[in-house]
C-alpha cells in the first residue's frame, strides 16, 4: 500500500467514526463536525480527517483573527492513518486535504491543536507548512488510576476539588500547553489576515519536544515538574466515551456499526471558559 496515489473523498460520518475507532489515541469523534475526509489508496480507505470546531468556535477564532467568524475556518478535529502506512504519510494526506479544501470549500484558515499536556508539539503541522500561532497553557486532574480528567468532567464530584478534595482523592493538578497552528487557505486574505494577528505567528521557528514544558500543583503553589504519565485506557469518569466506544467496538465487530442516527450540532460559543491566560 503505497500513499502516492492517494485519492481524497468526501465520506460519511459513520465511516469516519468507524475509522477513528480503529486507529485514533481518542476514540471517540469531537461535538461539532461538518465535513470528513478520507484518504483512499487503491481503493480502500488509509486515513481520516474530520473538520469541524471546538467547543468554543467563535472565542477560538477571534483570539487570532477578530475580523473572522465561525464560516471562515475550519479546526481539524481528528486525524489518524493505518499504521503499517509510511511515516510521512500523515503529512502527505494534510497536503492532499489541504488542496482539496481550497478546491471544493470557502474557507480562510484552517485551525488546529497540539497536544501539548501529551507531549506532542505539533510535528505533523509543521512538516506540512503550518504557521505556529503560539500557545496556552491549560489544566487537567489525573487521577490515582492514571486517568486524564478535563475540568469539564470534576461535574461528576461537584465541580473543580479543592487542595483538601484531591489529597482525599489522590488526585494530581497539572496545567500544560496547547499550541496553535494555521494554514491560509486563500490567497486574497492571507496577507491582511497575518497583518491583523492578535499573536506572532511564524513558519520555521517551530517548538520541538524540548519546548515543552509542564507544571504541577502543589502545597506551595505550582512548579515546574516533567510529562504527566496518563493512562489512555481508564475511562472512569470519561464513562460516556467509555460506553460509546464499547459499544461501537461491540457494532464493529458484528458488523452492525450504524451511527448514522447521531447528529452533529453547532453550538456557537460557550460562556465556560478553561483556556488558562498565556503569561502564566
């Protein structure tokens, strides 16, 4: 299986998610998705890319370009290849999309992460030509079991724990960063849009693992400690990915998967905020 000829379509949420299951660290798709992406060599699909926003996409957008909305961009949410594929091949594909994008949509910029808090600077982006567009620092709980909690998740015991409620519980308190890239999709508006960045952005001094950095917290307030050690099996208080995962995985395997059922909603913009200030 070679990627050279690799061909993009347009495929269905159900074959994403199918897709995603098998092959993402996080098997599950984001809330909010409009378009999925498939890369097909010879016929048989090699790798996936779902388009859609965060749970924040006007606030995600603004922060760079003020004069951009939510029908301007894109954030790739997830986006994964078969492993026994070459290694560029993730690079390749993010090419691939990219020129269809600009060929069949009406979007600026394209948007995305890197995972920061798992140690992943972004090297894929930066291999295929993204600006760096800074970062910031966000926070996360581990459980005794080595689970990643979001602030999102402490719900499930009354919201964010107090230094007493995580000593109780053997929980860790640890901020990390998230880093930004883009890619300009249209030429008319590249130029006016680096102009009004609210950040620097760059090509070519990108952060590399070194870069990283990660800080806990402690009785005397936060340091500097190394990469947290989560555990991407436990799902305790993640259940219902949890559940939808064993569920699908149990369709998978009967081949009954059909999760065509669910829909995928635009949620404009939240009130919550868990982006941590950059200068922390």
């Amino acid at each position: 299986m070679s990627f050279q000829h690799m061909e993009i379509r347009e495929i269905s949420e159900d074959r994403a998610e199918r897709f995603i299951l098998e092959y993402h660290y996080m098997k599950y798709l984001p809330k909010i998705n409009h378009e999925f992406l498939g890369g097909y060599i010879d016929g048989e699909l090699a790798a996936v890319m779902s388009l859609g926003w965060g749970v924040r996409p006007r606030h995600t957008i603004q922060k760079l370009f003020p004069s951009l909305g939510v029908d301007d961009y894109r954030a790739i949410g997830r986006l994964c290849a078969v492993e026994e594929l070459p290694k560029n091949t993730e690079s390749h594909f993010i090419s691939k999309c990219i020129k269809y994008v600009k060929k069949n949509f009406d979007y600026d910029v394209l948007f995305t992460w890197a995972d920061g808090m798992l140690g992943k600077p972004g090297t894929i982006y930066q291999a295929s030509n993204f600006w760096y567009a800074g970062h910031i620092w966000t926070d996360t709980y581990l459980t005794a079991q080595g689970e990643k909690v979001h602030p999102r998740q402490t719900n499930r015991i009354g919201g964010r724990p107090s230094w007493t409620q995580m000593q109780d519980l053997q929980w860790q308190h640890y901020k990390g960063m998230q880093l930004r890239y883009v890619y300009f999709l249209n030429d008319d508006t590249q130029d006016s849009l680096i102009d009004e960045c609210e950040v620097e952005i760059n090509r070519g001094e990108y952060p590399k693992q070194k870069d990283l950095k990660w800080k806990q917290r402690t009785a005397d307030g936060w340091v500097r400690c190394s990469k947290p050690d989560f555990d991407a099996e436990e799902l305790t208080y993640n259940d219902s990915h949890r559940e939808n995962y064993q569920e699908q995985q149990e369709q998978v395997e009967l081949g009954t998967f059909n999760h065509g059922q669910r829909i995928s909603h635009y949620v404009p913009d939240s009130d919550e905020k868990y982006e941590l200030d950059t200068r922390q």
